[in-house]
C-alpha cells in the first residue's frame, strides 16, 4: 500500500485543508499511538514511493542521490492550525498549513525552507520515472 492523499484542491474553497498526511503520520500514528516505528514511517513516506514511481535518485541518503532531507524534531512534529491566506489572482482566498517541529526541508542539497521561512531559492525540478 502507498500512503498518500489529494483533496483536488479542496482547500481553495472550502475551510478543510485536507492535507498534512506526512505529518499526522509521524505525529499522530508513529509517536502517540505507535503503531509503526518512525524508521518505517520515513521509509514509507520515501523510498516506496520513489521506488514505485519508478523515481531512481530519490527515496534515499546516499552518495550520488539526490539530497532531499526534511530535518525534524520527531518529539515536536505536528500539524498548525489552518490558516486562510489571499495570495491567488484578484486576492482569493485559500487555505494553508503548516508543521511545527520541522526546522529545514532541503531539496536537491539546498535548503530551501529554514524554520518555517522560505529562504527564496527555489532548487527543485520536475521528476519524471524513467
């Protein structure tokens, strides 16, 4: 089974964002109701869907691969509260949440979110399974 979820965009409309799944795993299912360790949660939210996808580079830490790295307090992950923003054309509204607890999202081996704040690089490229 592959872990995943789409709301279609839901959350552009309506006050459910319907997403954070990655986070409610490593906060809700792995750490209070361990049901999974967290080595397996990664690996589930990493490496099979790199592999299944067919995506070679990802998926791993490993000399030559790509490093994308989500570095996190597994103590503190958790989801924040909804938050409604207004940054699509003509101001419309939407929905947005973030995690607590996740200090660097690093893609490509740049760092391209740093406690929450987007450090304005944008080091990410279109993956396409071969």
């Amino acid at each position: 089974m592959l872990l995943g979820e789409s709301d279609a965009g839901a959350h552009v409309a309506n006050g459910n964002p319907g997403f954070g799944y990655s986070t409610i795993m490593l906060a809700y299912w792995v750490r209070q109701r361990q049901i999974m360790s967290l080595e397996d949660a990664i690996k589930k939210l990493t490496f099979l869907p790199a592999s299944l996808f067919g995506i070679r580079d990802r998926g791993l830490l490993r000399r030559g691969m790509a490093a994308d790295v989500v570095v996190f307090d597994p103590e503190k992950i958790d989801l924040a509260e909804p938050e409604k923003v207004h940054d699509l054309p003509e101001g419309a509204p939407r929905y947005i949440q973030r995690a607590k607890g996740i200090h660097y999202s690093i893609v490509n081996g740049t760092v391209l979110m740093k406690n929450g704040a987007h450090t304005g690089l944008y080091p990410g490229k279109v993956l396409r399974s071969v």
